[in-house]
C-alpha cells in the first residue's frame, strides 16, 4: 500500500498543479543491534522481491549518505532510495481538489450526527445541516471513527484507540539541512527524523504512550492537547545521541497530535458485517499518509468489485468482533501496540495486554499445569505446557528469531501424540449449527459449499466455502447432525466473517435456523494411537476403526456425560477424536479423560505441538496459507470440490475454466535441507523461493517437524516468464523438475519441494482414501 | 514528657553514650522504687522493671532504663553535656545515599495493575514501610487478598516486651480472618481437602516485603489451631452470611484464645514450647483495615491508628480517623475498664495512664500475665523451660492484679463507606502518631500523591531555547524525581517527614541523618518503631460504585 501511496503521490502535483511537498529522500533505518539487522535484513528480502529497491548497507556507508548520524553503535542498516516525504496537508489538499474536479462535493464544518439505515443497508447519513441520501458511507474518520459506528442505527463496532503522539519541530540549521537529506528511523531510540524547511522534523513512538479520549472526544477538544517535554525527554535524548550536531538547533515546537492505533497495530478496512454499504477505512496506527493512497486503492476497489484486488483479511474489519470493542481493553491494548511499531518483531508474539477475555472453563486446570497461553480472536489457547522444575526464559529475553527455549518441550508434546495420546483444549473454533424444518439446510449449504454435503447422517466433511472466484472465504468442516442440521467447524477468527457471509448469501426469504454456539462446547482433541483406548474405557460404544472409521461423528456419553459429539479427526492427520462437550460437562470429562489417560501415558499438548504436525503433514490453514485468492485445485484440494454435485454452488464456474486451463500458483511443501535448526536462523512465513535461481513465490508458514528431523516451509509457486514477468502455468512437472532455495533473512537453504505429503508419517492403520486432510488451527 | 517530642535537640558529639555506665546505678534501686518512678520513663508500652531484664531474652534495650533516671530534659541533656568527654567524639554524617537506604531498607510496594483488565478493585495499591528503633524491631504488618472472598486485609501490628506476639499476629489474623468470613461451603471444602490429603484452596495471597518472614517451626502447630477453629464453625453452621464486623471481632478474640491455650498446653518441642510462651507473654496491639470495594472495616486493638485522608473540593486535604485509640486518652476505655473491675481497684486499674500502672494499650494480643489467673501464671512458669524461671520480668506479678482479666483483645470494628473523595488510608503504629499530628501526616501523603504526577509542565512559549538547553533541563527535571531525595513509596516519604522534619515542617537532611545513625542503644530514646501502610484508593471505581446505587 506504502509503494501505491508513493507512486500516487509522486504524480499528484503535476495532475493538480497544487505543490504537496513531494521530495524523494530515500528513508536509512538504522539497526543498534544484530537482531534488529536480522529483522532489517528479512524486511529487504521480502521488499526486494516486491520490486521495491532496498540494500542492507554499512554504518560507513550511512555516514556517507547522512553526515550528520552518529554512527558509533551501529551495525548496519537499511538504506531504501526511493522513498519520499511529502507535506500531508498538502497532499490531503491536492486529492481533495482533484476529487472536487471529478464532481466530488465536499461539505465542509458539517458534522455528522448519524448513519441511517434500511433493510441492513445504509440509507443517507444525518448531519447538522440536514439529510444526505446515499447507498455507501465511509466512515474515515480517524480517531472519531469508534465514537461514529456507535452512532448510527445499528452500532458498528470499529476498535480503535487514540494516543497522544509527540513530534518535535526545529529552526532551521545555520547551514540549512538540504530538503533531500535522507528520512532516518532508528527503531532501537524509538525515533524518526526527517529534514523541515531547513531544520528537522522528528518524533518517535515512546515506550509509555499516553492513551487520550477514552471517554469519548468531549472530555478534551483536540485543540487544547499540551506538549508534554518531560515525556518527550527519551525521545530527545535518543535524537541528540543519534545526531549530535543538532544541540545548538532551536526549538520551534513541539507538537502534540494523537493518532489512532488498533489492537493488532494493522488498520481497519472493508465493509461491515451487519450494514451492506458501510464501509470503513481508519485506524492506521500512525502511518496514515504512507499507506493512504494504497489503502483508498483497495478501499475503492472494495466498493465497486466486491473486493479489493489482493488479500487483505488482514485489515478487513470482520477480523473484529464487538468483543474488542471495550473501552478498557482498547485503552490497555493500544499502549502495548504503540510502543510495538518500534519494537523488534519476533516470530510468535503475542499481546500481553487484553488478555484472559474469552477462556475455556478448563483454564484454570490447565494454566495450574503449566499452559503457557496465546491468545486468538479474544480466546486464550495453550501453546504448550512447561513440565514442572522447568522454567523458561524471561518474556522479553525469549524474543528470537533462532531456535525458541520452548524447543523441546514442543518436541517431547509431539513425541506422546505420535507414540500415546495427548488432550489439546481446542474449544476457540467457531462452531456454528444451521437447520431447518424442511430440505432448505440442505439446499442452501449445497449452494454455498463446494463439496458435497448430501451425505448419510453422521458423516463429516471438509469442504471450503468459496467465493465467485473460487477462492477460500471459509475452510471448514460441516457435520451432517440429521436430515435438516448441520454443525460447522470454522477457524477461530472466521466468527465475525463466517457469520456475515452465510447471512448475505442466503435467499433473503430463507427460514433456515443459524446459531452461533461457538461458546456451548469445549472442544477437545483426542490425539495419537491410544486415543482409541482411552475413549473405549469411557464408553460402551465401541469406537475402534471398524465401528468409528474417521471423519465421522457420533453423539455418545463419556463417562457420566451424556450428549457428548465425537468426531473421529484430529486437524492433523495422527489417530484421534475431537470431543465436542456441552461447557458444563467439560471439567467432568476431562477429568475422566486424565484419570483414565493415565496408564496410557496422556498429556496436554498445546497448539505448537499440533501446528507442527500438520505443517509436516502438508494441511494447510485458512487465513495464513489460504486466502480468498486461492482456489482449491490451487492447494491440492480437488478431492474436497464436488463439481458434479448435481447442484450448483458458488465459485463453481470459476473452478471449472481453471480446472480446464490449469493453475498459476501452486501449494507446496518444502523440506529444508542443509538448515542447521541449532544455528540457523529459524523460517518464519514471508520467506522468498527460488527455483532454479528464480524467484517464484513466498512461504505462508513453516514449522520444525520433530519427525523429519528438519524444518517444513508451506508456500505458493508461481511461474513467471523470464523475459516479460507473464505468470505462466504450473503444472507438477514444473514444480517437481527444480532446484528450490528459501531465503531466510538473505542467507539461501535448499529445500526440497513436494506436492503431496510423506505416507510414510501416516499410521499404517490409515487407508490412503481415508486419509482426513484438514487443519485450521491457529499460526 | 519532653523526650517524646521529636523536636529534641540533639548532640551528636554525644550520641554513641556507653549506657552501661549506668547499669550498678540502676542496679542499687530497689525494684519497687522503680515501679513508682519508672512509669515516667518514654518507653511506650511496659516500663522496665529490673535491671536483670536488660539481659534478658525479650530484649528490653537498656536506654529505656536510664531514661527513667533522667526524666527532666535538662537533667538528660546535662548528662550528655557531662558525659561528652567520657566517650571520643564522634561525628555522625550519613550521606544522602546512605540515609536512603537506610530508610528505604524495608519499603514495600504493591499496585494492582492497570494492565491487569479484569481488575475492578477499589485499591490502586498500596505502599508500606517500617524504621526500627528497637532492635530487632517489634512492628510487624502484613497485606493479602483474599482468594476465597473478595477484599484485601491490610493491618499493622505493635510488638511490645519482644517481638513474638506481634509476629505470631501479624502471620496468623488474616487466616482467622479469612476463615471467618469464608461461606460454610468452602470450609467444607478446605476441610474435605485436608482431610483427604488434597491440595488445599489458597485462602491468602501475601504481599510481602522480603524481611517480614513467617515462623517455619510452628506453621503446623499454627495450622492445627486454625483448622480446629474452621471446625468449630463447621459445627456452628448458622447458615447466615458472614458479617464483616462481626467476623473481624471473632477472629480476633479466636487468635488471642488461641495464643492463650497453646501456652496452656505447651509442646512437646521443646523449641516449640518455648516459643508458643513467649508469644503468649510479649504482647501486640493490632490496626487492620478490610476493604472490599467501597466497604472499608477497620478493626483496632490498642494504639495503633487507623486515619483517611479526604480531598475536599478546594483540593486540600482533612484527615477523618477510623480507630479509636485504647489508652488512657480515650475517656470510654478507661471507664470501661473501670465499670468492668470492681469498685475497690477504681484507683489502680488505670495507674499513670497505664493499665495497672504497666502497659499503656488498653488492649493487646498475648500479654497473659494481665489475662491469666495468678495460680494459671505460677503454673505455666515453674512447669516452663528454665529461660522462663529465669525471666524476672514473667515471673513478675503485675501489682494489684485482683480480678483477672484485665486485658482483652476484642477489637473495635468502624465501617466506613467510601466516596470519591476518600483518597487514601493510613495505618500506621503509635511510633508515627505520637511524632507527628494526624493533619500533617494526612496533607503530607495527599501531597506527595497528587505532586508526583503532577510536576509543572515546561512550554516554549515564544522563547528561544536550543535542543541541547531543552535536553539539560529535562535531564534536570528528571534527575530530581528519581533523585535519592524523592521517595517512590509514600510510608518511606511519611517517615522521611516524621524523622527529619524541623520546626518549618520541611525535612532537614543533617537532622534525618543524625536521628538514623543513633546507635542502637539510644535510638528507642528519641524515636519508637514506625510502621506506616498507605493505601491508595481507585477514585473511579469507587465513583462507579456509588453511581451504581443511584
């Protein structure tokens, strides 16, 4: 978005005549230490891939670029040349001028009161000088945008929270600074500087930020906001350290503006899950004028095609739910984030703040066994748990990006689920039932999935719920409960999402029954080759493979719980069950679970042990490496699409021509070679592959198998014709005939690609036509 | 008595006096010419009563006996004066640093934090501190939620004749007080878990500072006596929902019986045995303070005080005390004690303003010889360890002791709603009231609370000011709020005022670095043990409350 945003930019002031300050710099971060060039260094790789220039250079050659830096405790840096700063007024001025000439009206001093709504879809927006009818609203408005969903007919919720943000403006220097000199960021003081009408423009992002207007914006008028020097001072200490020429410099002001952050530091965009043409674009963390031009692209394309012309469920505001919508929690979760655009970014971060929102009632037992929790959709999942006698590092000295301290405990989790039976508390899934009185469930989930969901009662499938193109909106797994229901298992974050597009794609006059009862069940997963004998011993139903093959449910009692629904899957592809439980039977049958577990060696395992087996068994995850751009001939997953089903459904055409022409990325699975998992530095998601020298495309996830003994990167590959940059074909012989490198932070591995995953890791037991091919839990 | 007034001048020349030099002196009176004449003497609690109790166990210091001697002030610095060429003149110069961690040395602090997200609790935290004066000191104090129950008991408790009692108390109240209040079903379950072995509920989660230690050898013993008591009210089950005030009164009158029977009984250990008699024969007075949202109950035994300091709406601030102390000043504890006892001993229940002419608080923990029978107090001695026998002060009958008892350790319970403007509450031991009024220890916390957050604020303005000034200034600024002067703790900072403050009410470093490098011996002289909590009331949360009412 940051490089559509330059490029508009550069052209604005020669298509508006108006000057919007536009100069290209070039921007230098700096790196104070090794693991900060080691962030650095994955950011060029991934950027230079992108096309963006970017080089990692020396402090020497800093000093060369800006003469001014102090560049004794440096270790490197990265230099990007074509980055550029503009004036943001100006360049605010300049759009809103060139949109007045398209016959854009602009009312200016007019408030807005409300949003008015019919039928679920906006109406026309209230202000104080009358009604405005229209079929979309933007709601843009920065840090009053929370204050502005609220206020409409039906509240939108939109997380965001203001910080006081401070910037210090100087006179110029007695040798004016040359408005070309290069923007410096220097992450490890928390400060940014840039060249200002002959002296300096620099602020920072502190570690105690200043969380203002929680009450709403009448508590204090934006005007009368105070510069806070005192609080200011770490930031000028870091300035004068980097630059320390400037002490003779002087003041002009310092400016105090607040900017509004969100929960996870990425900005809000795209269209409400509850109002059809209410569209939001805010909270950008402090980077509104970089990423706005790219931002408004999507945003427009959003309007006018449905849906922007890359992934972007990452801003989309359905990540949300109301849940991050308190006051309290936003306020204590935007001072974690502030201060995060400037820290070191590892690998498997979680917030800290906002925590314990959503749990499991097994929490409490599983949390006094060690859990260590991360935290998904407001809902706390364990990682893993630390044995007794055993400690981990410290929170902010277990940050890296080499091999983490939970390594082998990870390791021996793995190891009891592959050998026993481990019990993984998976109750974070959303978990939607939809029936109805007559054949309607049927017909419209037929419509809107793309397998085929007229199977005998009992069965379970894994189907995606794809878009007209074709691509994953949804990967889920719907149980057939009886003729008329059907029970649906999506990813944690598809709660919001799901939800809103079964609602807008069902026949407005459907009488089909929807409940969300995603907080009914605990879920527990029932994982490894003695799952069966633990179940066996707590319940009379016999439940070995020739009574219970997989991927199908039945409801049974365990142990004195009646009622309980038993799916014979895992999400990984070992032996097991899932137990969904009504909450007040939870305790009970994990109880029994454990006590009876014993004698088979059972233990919790969390979802690190479970993101390791199913990455080494090629499942992929629905919104880290599928998206609503990739298709299911795109991911290996024709099996899963019934084209023949006899009805229609949506995306079906799309899957038809591509099935005819063929696929232009492809999911692969690589297994990295000469990667030294004690010394190197550990894939992330991101990573660039070559082939044959080439790049073709990026890793989505990756994790280290403890039963292949090396690391396992999931990602796409793409073909592109050497000579015009065409995305041509790939076909398996294309994937199969190449030499493939991943590039991790600059330094290459080999790797070797595969498209279908090792039988070998796969209980002998298992039929490959059963094989149950499916995973949607957590990074 | 003049010496009591911290306002004493003093004579460092003079300061590390051998106080032995007096000990044949005090050894020529007879014991009970001291009885007549010690009374006056500045030691707050019990007077000294022979010579032979310097040595003893309980470590009564010896400067409290020749105080006694020296009741005038003039007659006292005279003998300083006299005394200045006997010893080398030494001079006393803490530096600031030094005086820090001096003071800084037992200084707690616990905040509920606001990252905390679920927190809901009227406590924004609370910072405590203790100064010796007696060595080992004989203050106590503890804090701890309660896990079980909502609230969180916050109490300090004054040693006297040793520090056992008050360390007993100051581990053992809150469990009374907990159990008190626990539901009948939880106790059930506590008991079911002990009696099968399980893993017991946390009733308490403790706050404390890494010198307030608790009794290893007796924490079975201890145990036994509380599970017996959640037994009892096992038993008792009334199936009405605990009161606050009345559950405070219980467990306090619960312990003070509890401490009395284990000295009874004894223990076969013979360290045990010893230890349970000396609890039972130190004594402790106890301030404790529940708060539970906007109830606060403060449940006082003996002199230690419970004060709240309120802004008013002009921002200064009113100090509102929630204990009454018991001694000779409170006119009701006096008639109590008077109506309680029979007319015969009208005269010599209440003697000197002490409590049969010996203990100044009016009620206290332990403290057996003015609760047991004189039979009950031979008994116990001669069948006792030999330390005992030998203890002249145990051994000693308090005089006209006719209808035991005549101590109790039956609190006063006060409630108090809180409002918005209820800013924090001080507990704190006699050693901080009797050196400082009640409104200067109220406006000096207020101040120190609110003046923290709210230093004045630098602008530009139009004037000309180079990054590098800005830069220095800020330095500056910052440099004075951290300095070794500026206090983190609000107890360490009302100390710092109680100990140094001269006659403008500022603090005066020579003077604070005189008074904390007193020798041991002399320091009981000028200054008691201080042990201050300050806790910091949620203004939001209790303003939430009271419009939930509404």
């Amino acid at each position: 978005m940051a490089d559509y945003s330059n490029k508009l930019y550069e052209q604005l002031e020669q298509e508006t005549g108006i000057k919007t300050g536009y100069v290209r710099t070039g921007s230098i971060s700096l790196a104070q230490t090794q693991d900060r060039l080691i962030s650095l260094k994955r950011i060029a790789s991934r950027l230079k891939v992108m096309g963006i220039p970017c080089e990692i250079i020396t402090p020497k050659q800093v000093a060369q670029l800006h003469p001014m830096i102090n560049i004794h405790d440096l270790v490197g840096a990265m230099h990007m040349p074509e980055d550029a700063v503009v004036s943001s007024a100006d360049v605010s001025l300049a759009l809103a001028n060139a949109a007045s000439r398209n016959g854009v009206q602009i009312h200016e001093r007019t408030s807005v009161s409300h949003v008015m709504i019919q039928k679920g879809a906006v109406a026309g927006v209230e202000t104080d000088r009358g009604q405005i009818e229209c079929q979309y609203f933007v709601n843009c408005a920065g840090q009053w945008a929370y204050e502005l969903g609220l206020s409409s007919e039906e509240p939108i919720s939109i997380p965001l929270h203001a910080c006081e943000h401070f910037y210090l403006l100087t006179r110029p220097l007695k040798k004016p600074l040359e408005s070309s000199t290069p923007t410096i960021v220097d992450p490890d003081g928390r400060i940014y500087v840039r060249s200002w009408q002959g002296g300096i423009l620099s602020g920072g992002f502190e570690k105690n930020p200043k969380p203002i207007f929680t009450e709403g914006r009448n508590q204090l008028e934006i005007q009368n906001l105070h510069e806070d020097w005192d609080h200011f001072e770490p930031l000028l200490s870091a300035l004068l350290r980097r630059m320390p020429g400037l002490e003779a410099l002087e003041i002009m002001q310092l400016v105090n503006c607040p900017e509004s952050f969100t929960p996870d530091m990425r900005c809000i965009m795209g269209e409400s899950p509850t109002v059809r043409g209410y569209f939001v674009l805010a909270g950008m963390n402090s980077a509104g004028v970089s990423l706005g031009g790219g931002a408004g692209k999507h945003l427009a394309e959003w309007m006018v095609n449905d849906y922007p012309s890359e992934n972007v469920w990452s801003l989309d505001l359905k990540r949300f739910g109301a849940l991050q919508s308190s006051r309290t929690f936003l306020r204590h979760r935007v001072m974690e984030v502030m201060p995060l655009i400037y820290d070191l970014k590892v690998p498997r971060w979680d917030f800290q703040t906002g925590r314990q929102l959503r749990t499991s009632p097994l929490y409490d037992r599983l949390d006094a066994q060690g859990a260590q929790w991360m935290e998904k959709h407001g809902f706390e999942r364990p990682k893993y748990f630390v044995p007794p006698g055993k400690d981990l590092l410290e929170l902010d000295q277990s940050k890296t990006f080499y091999k983490p301290d939970w390594f082998d405990i990870v390791g021996a989790e793995v190891k009891c689920c592959k050998e026993a039976v481990c019990v993984i508390d998976m109750s974070s899934f959303t978990k939607f039932e939809i029936g109805s009185t007559g054949g309607q469930a049927l017909e419209v989930l037929q419509y809107l999935f793309s397998n085929d969901l007229d199977v005998p009662v009992g069965h379970i499938v894994h189907t995606g719920m794809l878009n007209q193109n074709g691509g994953y909106e949804n990967d889920c797994s719907v149980v057939r409960l009886n003729k008329r229901s059907f029970f649906m298992i999506s990813p944690t974050d598809q709660q919001v999402h799901c939800w809103a597009w079964l609602k807008r794609h069902m026949p407005s006059d459907s009488n089909l029954l929807m409940e969300d009862v995603t907080w009914k069940y605990t879920a527990l997963n029932l994982i490894g080759p003695r799952a069966v004998d633990v179940l066996s011993e707590l319940s009379y139903a016999p439940v070995t493979q020739e009574h219970f093959p997989s991927l199908f449910c039945k409801e049974m009692s365990v142990g004195y719980a009646n009622g309980i629904r038993v799916m014979s899957m895992t999400h990984t592809g070992e032996p097991g069950f899932m137990l969904y439980i009504p909450i007040e039977y939870a305790l009970h049958v994990y109880n029994e679970v454990m006590s009876v577990g014993q004698k088979y060696g059972i233990r919790n395992a969390g979802y690190y042990a479970l993101r390791s087996l199913r990455i080494e068994k090629f499942f992929a995850f629905w919104g880290q490496d599928l998206d609503t751009f990739t298709t299911p001939l795109e991911c290996g997953r024709e099996f899963r699409v019934k084209l023949d089903k006899g009805t229609d459904f949506i995306g079906r055409d799309a899957l038809m021509l591509q099935k005819q022409e063929g696929v232009y990325k492809r999911f692969t699975m690589f297994i990295l070679e000469d990667h030294d998992t004690n010394l190197d530095l550990w894939p992330w998601w991101g990573e660039p592959i070559y082939r044959n020298g080439h790049y073709v495309g990026q890793t989505t996830s990756s994790a280290y198998s403890y039963t292949l003994e090396r690391h396992v990167c999931l990602g796409f590959v793409q073909n592109f014709d050497p000579e015009t940059g065409e995305e041509l074909l790939v076909t398996p012989d294309f994937i199969n005939r190449g030499e493939y490198e991943i590039k991790i932070a600059g330094q290459r591995f080999q790797a070797k690609a595969k498209l279908y995953p090792f039988s070998s890791l796969f209980t002998p037991r298992r039929r490959k036509d059963e094989m149950e091919l499916s995973g949607y839990q957590g990074k | 008595i003049p010496v009591r007034s911290s306002r004493l001048p003093l004579f460092c020349d003079a300061m590390p006096a051998p106080t032995q030099l007096f000990f044949p002196l005090i050894r020529n009176c007879e014991m009970g010419k001291i009885y007549s004449t010690a009374c006056y003497c500045h030691h707050k609690h019990l007077c000294c009563l022979s010579p032979h109790l310097v040595h003893n166990h309980l470590r009564y210091a010896p400067q409290k006996k020749f105080a006694t001697l020296c009741r005038p002030n003039e007659n006292f610095s005279q003998f300083i004066h006299a005394r200045s060429y006997v010893s080398t003149p030494q001079r006393f110069y803490l530096t600031p640093p030094q005086v820090n961690s001096i003071l800084k040395a037992n200084e707690y602090s616990f905040k509920v934090p606001e990252f905390d997200g679920k927190n809901v609790s009227s406590i924004l935290g609370f910072d405590s501190n203790q100064l010796p004066a007696n060595a080992p000191i004989e203050d106590r104090r503890s804090a701890a939620t309660c896990l079980q129950t909502r609230g969180m008991l916050l109490g300090v408790f004054d040693g006297h004749a040793g520090c056992a009692c008050a360390q007993a108390v100051s581990e053992r109240l809150f469990y009374y007080i907990a159990v008190s209040l626990l539901p009948h079903e939880t106790l059930l379950e506590i008991e079911n878990a002990v009696e099968s072995g399980r893993a017991l509920l946390p009733i308490l989660q403790w706050h404390k500072h890494p010198n307030d230690y608790f009794s290893k050898e007796a924490s079975k013993l201890y145990f036994n006596s509380l599970r017996t008591y959640w037994q009892e009210l096992i038993d008792l089950n009334t199936g009405e929902t605990t009161d606050v005030k009345e559950a405070l009164i219980n467990a306090f009158k619960r312990l003070d019986n509890d401490i009395s029977l284990e000295a009874q009984v004894g223990d076969p250990n013979s360290f045990l045995n010893y230890l349970v008699l000396r609890v039972a024969f130190s004594g402790a007075t106890a301030c404790v303070a529940h708060v539970d949202g906007v109830d606060l109950h403060i449940a006082n035994t003996g002199d230690s005080r419970a004060m709240l300091g309120v802004q008013e709406e002009d921002g200064s601030w009113s100090a509102v005390a929630l204990s009454y102390d018991h001694n000779a000043q409170n006119e009701s504890e006096v008639a109590r004690l008077k109506t309680e006892h029979p007319k015969v001993e009208e005269k010599s229940v209440v003697k000197q303003d002490r409590l049969l002419g010996l203990l100044m608080p009016f009620r206290a923990f332990g403290d057996v010889k003015f609760k047991w029978s004189i039979d009950l107090q031979k008994r116990v001695i001669e069948s006792g360890p030999d330390q005992l026998n030998d203890n002249e002060y145990t051994k000693f009958i308090p005089p006209n002791y006719h209808t035991p008892p005549y101590l109790t350790a039956e609190p006063e319970v006060i409630y108090h709603k809180l409002r918005p403007q209820d800013k924090f509450l001080i507990l704190a031991t006699d050693g901080l009231w009797e050196t400082m009024h009640r409104q200067d220890v109220v406006r000096i916390v207020g101040e120190y609370l609110t003046g923290v957050h709210h230093q004045q604020p630098i602008a530009v303005g139009g004037y000309k000011v180079t990054l590098g000034q800005m830069h220095g200034l800020l330095t500056e600024r910052r440099a004075r709020i951290s300095s070794v002067f500026e206090d983190q703790n609000a107890a360490t900072h009302l100390i710092r005022h109680a100990v140094g403050n001269n006659e403008f009410g500022t603090v005066d470093h020579e003077r604070l670095s005189k008074m904390l490098s007193l020798p041991e011996e002399l320091a009981r002289m000028y200054r008691d043990d201080i042990t201050i909590i300050v806790i910091q009331f949620n203004s939001h949360v209790v303003g939430a409350y009271q419009n939930e009412e509404f």
